[in-house]
C-alpha cells in the first residue's frame, strides 16, 4: 500500500508534464517570440503567436460628472 501511495502521485506527474509538451509541440507556433528592453527600461514582447485581434480590453470606465459645488450662503 506505502508503493502504491508513492507511485501514483509520480505516473500522475510524469503523465501531466508529458501532456504540457505534447501541448506545447503541437500549438502550432513558428516563433515563440522574445522580450527586448524598452528605451523608456520597459519590457516589450516582440513576435510571437499572440495576433492584437486575440486580445479582449475592455471597454475604459466612463467618467462621472463632476459634482457641482455647494454654493456658500452670504450671511
């Protein structure tokens, strides 16, 4: 029973990273792409499988108005 409750969790590991390379291998991705430093000390990716039309940005939060001032009383 101690073998077996060793061995499991290994074939489980070794069959799941065996899964993520076959994934990988077959993604279909001539050019994995690179990440290159920016002028501005930011970091760019450049290249890659990743097209601009895959990525979903949401919509930017519409302001709100301006809250009006109370008006002071002249007393």
């Amino acid at each position: 029973m101690t073998r077996l409750r060793t061995t499991v969790p290994l074939l489980l590991a070794a069959g799941l990273a065996a899964l993520a390379v076959a994934t990988v291998r077959d993604a279909g991705c001539d050019d994995p792409g690179r990440y290159e430093l920016r002028p501005d000390g930011t970091w760019s990716l450049v290249g890659g499988c990743v097209d601009p039309a895959d990525l979903v940005v949401p919509a930017p939060p519409a302001a709100p108005a301006p809250a009006s001032a109370p008006e002071q009383s002249r007393s």
